[in-house]
C-alpha cells in the first residue's frame, strides 16, 4: 500500500490494552514519523501493564509514559488500517475500511516470562505491515 500521505494505523486490542501498545510502539519505533500510529482499548487504564514496560524496555523501546486510549469510532475512522489483536467483534466496522486480524496467543502465565513471546510475534507482524505499507524500517 503506497499513498502520497502519511499511512495512518490504529491499533486495537479490547481485551489487553498492552498488546496495542506495543504494536504502536514497535511501529513508531521502525517507521519514525513516516506512519500515524494510535492505539486503543475499551476502557481506559492508569498505566500499562508493568511486565509489558519490561518486555519493551529489554527491546529499548520505553512504554512507561504512555497511557491506554478509549476506543472511538472516530479512531477507526480517520485510520487507513485497523488492526485487531484478538478482539474483532468488538471493533467498530466500517464497509470499505482496510482491517487486518492479528490473532494472537493468550500469556500461558504471567509476568514479563509470559509477554516476551507475544511481543517478539507483535515485532515480527509490524516488520511485515512496515513491507505491505511499502515503508522501510528506519532501524
């Protein structure tokens, strides 16, 4: 997918506001100000998760200030790609609007033990989006 403007992509995850977060992280990260990124949840939440801080922090991304976003529909649209993490029924939907699935594994515990294989998928997945968007990854 290639545009004369800025590709803009919303990251969604109902359920786990943290998984958001760090797809929206790890694209900020690679696409620099080439690609909008938001991400977003169905309730707000104080912080992120602690083991997702440490997950990223190990990666060099720091999460720690950020702050889970209320979905809205104008989130959804005003976004030239939705993604879903694991929660697409409850995603706002939009006829003609590109939205991607990422379906992906529930922590089999908890902690940082628990997060690190679902942040190393979510990393691989954005390098993939950064091809389709036909933006290289600037680290």
């Amino acid at each position: 997918m290639t545009t004369s403007t800025t590709p803009s992509v919303l990251f969604v995850c109902v359920h786990n506001a943290g998984r958001s977060q760090m797809g929206a992280a790890f694209l900020t990260h690679l696409a620099g100000d080439r690609v909008q990124v938001r991400s977003a949840g169905s309730a707000p939440a104080d912080a992120v998760n602690p083991a997702v801080v440490e997950a990223m922090r190990e990666v060099g991304i720091d999460v720690s200030a950020e702050t889970p976003k209320v979905l809205t529909v104008e989130a959804v649209q005003s976004s030239d790609v939705v993604i879903t993490m694991g929660c697409g029924d409850a995603c706002p939907y939009f006829p003609g609007k590109r939205y991607l699935d990422w379906r992906l594994d529930d922590p089999a515990g908890q902690g940082v033990d628990a997060v690190r294989p679902i942040r190393d998928d979510i990393e691989r997945r954005v390098r993939g989006l950064l091809d389709e968007l036909g933006v290289p990854a600037a680290r």
